[in-house]
C-alpha cells in the first residue's frame, strides 16, 4: 500500500516537472535582432523642439530587446494598403520590402494631413514589438504617431492601440501618452506586449519639416497563432 502510495507521488512529481519545464521553454526570451541600414546624419540635431518630444537616449546605442524565441518578423512582403492609395511618392509595398535605406526610391511619401498605412499578416497572430522607419536621411518628428491592431481590416473587431504619441488627441483617436521622437536609421522599436491581431494600421500626421507623410519599412515582430 505504502509502495503504491509514493509511485503516486513521484509520478505526480514527475509531471509537475515536466509542465514547469514546458512552460520555461514557452517563456524562453531572447535578443530581438534587427538589421539597421546605414546611418544618415550623426550627433545631436537642433533647433527641433515639440511639446511632447522625448529627452535624448544616454546610451550610445539602443538598449537590448527581448522577445519570446520563435519571433520574426511577420510583415516581410506582407499586403500593404493605406488611406492614400496612390502616394506622391513610391508604391505601398515598398513599406515591406526590406529596403530600409534612407535614400531616394527607398521611401514612400503619402499626402499631407492625417494618414495611414495598413499591413494584413494574412492570419492572427501575437505581436511583440513593431520597428517603423519613416524618413530617416534627416532628423524630423513625425507628429501623432499611433499603432493599432484588430482582428478585421476595417479595424471594428478587437482594436488595440499599442502606441499612441498624439498629446492633444488631433487624429480623433485619443489622447496618447508615449513621447515623439526624432527620426533615425535605428527606426522606432516599439514594444507589445503579446497583443494578439491580424491587421496593422500605424498612422500620422506631417512632421516638422512638411505636411507630408513617409515610410521607409515597418517590421511587426511576433508569433503566428
């Protein structure tokens, strides 16, 4: 009875291990690595100033990011739509074609006003950090920067906005409390926090040199479901 009771308790033990195991792999975190194309401009640029602008990085270099193993990047030649559907500029599917460089014939430049360009990951998936360059070749802030998800591509099923740096709500999509930022060859990593979705609209607003709207590459790191 005694020996029938502890083989009880040793396989019990035994699968509590093996699920405590299966789920550190799960949660196994690695070093996001992103290719970054040449820099442009070096140093700290002036004479740019915005209510809502971040304070200088100390560090020389961004800091590491981790991501759960297996993250890529789902937006890789992926569909890309948006609200000008013929930019002045380029063609949509540049915004995923790899080219981040910041030279001519590298970006697409959208019309002046509030626009958007949309990426269809073609299934859900989990989401854990969105890189976006948007002109990089001089230092500008783009201005009501926000990132959202959904499940449908006319964003009405679970919308999830994951970044939102327009202080005074003049997109109409709420009032955001991340930092703008000046433009550089590192893009902007912004983290998510597994937020899970089909469909990818990042919007903006003009920026302190033009009206006008760019994109050189938007990479959505994450997980397919």
């Amino acid at each position: 009875m005694m020996r029938d009771v502890r083989n009880v308790l040793w396989a019990a033990v035994l699968l509590a291990g093996l699920g405590l195991s299966g789920t550190a792999r799960a949660q196994e975190k690695v070093e996001l690595e992103i290719v970054l194309p040449r820099p442009m401009f070096t140093g700290t640029p002036k004479h740019i100033k915005t209510a809502n602008l971040e304070p200088p990085r100390k560090e020389q270099k961004r800091p590491a990011f981790l991501v759960p193993k297996g993250t890529v990047n789902l937006a890789a030649g992926k569909d890309v739509s948006g609200s000008d559907e013929e930019p002045v500029i380029g063609e949509l599917e540049q915004i995923t074609d790899g080219d981040k460089e910041g030279v001519e014939g590298s970006y697409v430049e959208l019309g002046p006003g509030k626009q958007w360009v949309q990426i269809d990951l073609e299934k859900k998936a989990k989401v854990y950090a969105v890189v976006v360059w948007h002109f990089h070749s001089q230092a500008r802030v783009y201005h009501d920067v926000v990132v959202q998800t959904a499940d449908d591509e006319d964003f009405i099923a679970n919308v999830q906005t994951v970044y939102n740096n327009d202080h005074d709500n003049s997109a109409g999509l709420g009032v955001g409390k991340d930092h703008e930022y000046i433009e550089t060859f590192e893009g902007r990593l912004i983290p998510v926090d597994g937020v899970a979705g089909r469909y990818l609209r990042l919007y903006s607003n003009g920026n302190t040199s033009d009206e006008m709207n760019h994109y050189t590459e938007i990479e959505v790191f994450g997980i397919a479901e």
